[in-house]
C-alpha cells in the first residue's frame, strides 16, 4: 500500500504533499503532510470539511494539534483508514480566515462554531478564540435561549477554565436546573447536545459505559471512519477481543476485502496472540495469494502449530517465491516437518530455496541453513550435493566438478569462476572452453561465447593432431 498524496490549494499558490499520519480526535481528524525534509504541515478538519492549515515544525505543548496526537487515535500511514478519508478530497482547498466562522454557520449550529473555535489556537491568539465564544454565549443569552448559552458555557469552561466571568455565570442560578441535568448525565441529551455527549464518552472512553455511548453515537451520525479508529483504538489497548466482530462487519460494509486484510495486517502486529484474528488474517492472505504476508503471520506466531496451519504452510512453500524473502535463515526450520509424505515435493521445494540462498550465500553458511532438514528420516539428496560442494570448495583441484554443480543450481557466474580456474590449471582441457561457450551463449552473450567455441575447436584440432603423433 502506497502513502498518499495530497495536493492544498492555497489563496497564492498549490502545494502538494505526502501524508505521515492522521489524528481522529473528538469531531476533527488531523492531517500531518511532508511536503518537503523541511517542511511539514497539518490540515485540520471538522467532520469532512477543511477548516486549518499550518506549516509547523513543532506545535506548542498543551495546542488543540499536540492533544489531537497525544490523546487521539493517530494512525500512521499509510493505511487504509486515511486512503478512505481522502477518498473524495483530490484537491483540498484551505479557506480563508477572513469570514470563515460566517461561512461555517451556514453548515453547522452556532455551538459547533465555538467548538470549532478552540481548535484553532495555532493561528488565533487564545484572546481571539474566546471572544468569539463570549459573544456566541451572549447572543443566545441576550434571546433568551438559556440552554444554548449554557452549552457555550460547558465549551468555555473546558477552553479558559480559570476566567472568572465564565466561572460565575457557569454557577448562576438561571442555568443551575441545566447544570443537573449535565451532571446527572440524562439519556435526553444525547438528542439534546449530542456535541457535549461526545466529548464526554470520548475523553471518558477507557470507560465501557462511555466507549459503547460513543460508538452508539458516531454509528448513528454515520461516521464510521471514526467507529473503525475507536475500535481498533480499544483493540490495541485493552486486548479485548468483544468488539472484534463489530469491527469486521463495520469495515466488510464500508471496505474492500483488500482494506480489511491490510487492516488485520496492522492489528496483528499488535496483538499477535489474538486466535481468531490469526485464523482470519491467514485465510485472507490464502485467498488472495499473499503467500509472504501469510509466512509471516506464521513465523511471528508463538503457540505450535496445529494440523491446519502445517497444511496451509505447505501451500505457501510450494507457491512462495524465494527472491521475496527478506530474511530465509529460519525456513529450514518450517521446512523441517513438512512434506512427510511426499519426499520428492519437499526436495522440489527445498532445492527452489537453495537455488536462491546460492546467489547470495556462500556454501558453507548454506550449508549451516540446511542442518535442521538433514535431521529428517529420509535425506534429501539435495543436502548431499550442498555437502559435496562445500567439500569441493576447498579443493582447487577439484573446481571442475563444482563449477557443473553451480551449473546445476543455476549459479551460473560461480560456475565461470570455476571453469576459468580450471583452464588455467589445465590449458589444454577442452571441457571447461566448452562449459564456457554453453554458459555464455545460454545468457545471450553471443561474443564471448562465439569467442570460446573457436577456442574449442582450436583445442580439439591441437588434441587431435598431438594424438596423432
């Protein structure tokens, strides 16, 4: 999976970059871009629409953007959560500051716009931020919606907490039957401030009660972008394997099977001890033929393997390809118990591996790879040749047989290093010209090969005419 890219269009110019991370944090999600090794920059969303950028090396201890990472659901890219999020967003276009809080209330209630507002302490002075509330507060005071102003209340209190002003309205006795009702966490305000319900469960979500309100909450609004972060969040931190479920049906409905493999790819690195994930992780990766991955989730699994898994790691052998292998020195080790039945597969199979642990190995140490497989009760005539070759690395005399095993192996510039020592210890053995003309000719070097055929039949003409005297 690719990082993504986005391109921001600013008032003067278009600045493309990539995406390292997102931030899933209350209502907004965070996007830190790389546009270049110096510069980085953050968009700031609320729902699905752009309301900030900021270029910013570091972002002050205690902002809205170092909360949004520190406490929020940060995913790194690239993954298929962000891919989704920006699915419709090809170009992103930054509004400008001048009348965005008029603008926003064309969309979204005047409390949101204070909301909206203290995200925004990395371009407005904190001064700023809280006026804008104080007159959204004194606006519904002023008509009489006492309920809205009290909500404005909740949001400046968590904002500016020590101001007095808005310590003692909080505690006047005209908004004291609201403050019950907040306390006491009434069921009617999930319709009645469906904000402040959020922002409770979610700074509250180590608490069940309060995850499952949250999840209640966003799967109602729709957002499930948010519902599949909160989930996976709750799995890498509590290890509580309940919601896994949820989970899977949340991302089958709204993903692709492609998504969901790539999303248990990520959620088993994390918790590789969870059972079912491992099942259903291995049975996708079969399925799509991501053999590597499907090695992988094996090799990083602690308990035995069961009859099952040993089937399914047959498969992998005989369709993995050995160049996709980063590090092959444990393969012998699952090699070992495989194919008891079948001793012509396993050699078919093992030979495949050597082949390619040849090209960058030298024998000996492939050699040390095989140890594990020469314990089998049958042995596989493939070690006995790697001994024989090992055996004959030491032997200069001897390069011509090994040069005709590398040969065999595919190894064919060991095999010319052979065959060139052999010809200058023997100069007039037309074996080794003639393996060098069949090399290089079958690598389509058809100069050199011409080049040791004439060297051939020249020693053939030589060895004929010393015969014959």
């Amino acid at each position: 999976m690719e990082h993504r890219r986005v391109t921001i269009r600013l008032s003067k110019e278009m600045v493309e970059g990539t995406v390292t991370r997102m931030a899933v944090y209350l209502r907004c999600k965070v996007l830190e871009v790389e546009v270049s090794d110096e510069l980085t920059c953050y968009l700031v969303f609320y729902m699905d629409q752009v309301i900030s950028y900021k270029e910013l090396n570091d972002f002050p201890k205690g902002s809205f953007l170092d909360r949004a990472f520190q406490q929020g659901i940060v995913i790194h890219s690239p993954h298929p959560l962000i891919s989704a999020f920006l699915q419709t967003k090809e170009i992103i276009t930054i509004p400008k500051l001048k009348g965005l809080f008029n603008k926003l209330q064309q969309h979204i209630t005047l409390q949101e716009v204070a909301y909206v507002a203290t995200t925004m302490d990395h371009i407005l002075e904190k001064d700023q931020i809280a006026e804008i509330m104080r007159e959204i507060f004194y606006h519904f005071r002023r008509n009489g919606q006492l309920f809205h102003a009290y909500q404005i209340l909740w949001i400046l209190r968590s904002f500016i907490p020590r101001v007095k002003w808005v310590q003692e309205a909080f505690n006047h006795m005209q908004f004291q039957k609201y403050k019950t009702m907040y306390e006491q966490d009434s069921e009617s305000l999930i319709k009645q401030d469906p904000l402040f319900v959020e922002l409770h469960a979610y700074h509250n979500r180590d608490n069940k009660n309060h995850e499952t309100k949250l999840q209640m909450l966003l799967k109602s609004q729709l957002r499930w972008i948010d519902c599949i972060a909160l989930y996976l969040d709750h799995l890498k931190k509590y290890k509580d394997f309940s919601v896994y479920q949820e989970l899977l049906e949340l991302v089958q409905k709204n993903m692709t099977k492609g998504d969901l493999t790539t999303i248990q790819m990520d959620l088993y690195s994390e918790v590789p001890s969870f059972q079912l994930l491992r099942k259903d992780l291995l049975e996708s990766l079969m399925e799509q033929q991501y053999y590597y991955q499907a090695l992988w989730v094996i090799q990083n699994q602690e308990a035995p393997l069961d009859i099952e898994q040993f089937e399914t790691l047959e498969i992998i052998m005989e369709n993995l390809d050995p160049k996709a292998l980063v590090d092959p020195t444990k393969l012998s080790e699952f090699l070992e118990p495989l194919f008891i039945s079948d001793s012509e597969k396993k050699e078919r199979i093992v030979r495949r591996f050597i082949t390619h642990l040849l090209s960058i190995y030298e024998i000996n140490e492939v050699k040390d790879w095989l140890k594990p497989l020469s314990q089998c009760q049958s042995l596989l005539p493939v070690i006995g040749e790697i001994d024989r070759m090992a055996m004959l690395s030491d032997d200069p005399d001897r390069q011509m047989e090994l040069g005709e095993l590398f040969y065999k192996y595919g190894q064919y510039k060991k095999a010319v290093g052979c065959f060139s020592w052999e010809m200058e210890l023997n100069p007039t053995n037309t074996t080794p010209v003639h393996w060098l003309s069949k090399i290089y000719g079958e690598q389509g070097l058809k100069k050199e090969a011409k080049a040791y055929q004439q060297s051939y039949t020249q020693l053939l003409k030589y060895s004929d005419r010393t015969s014959n005297n």
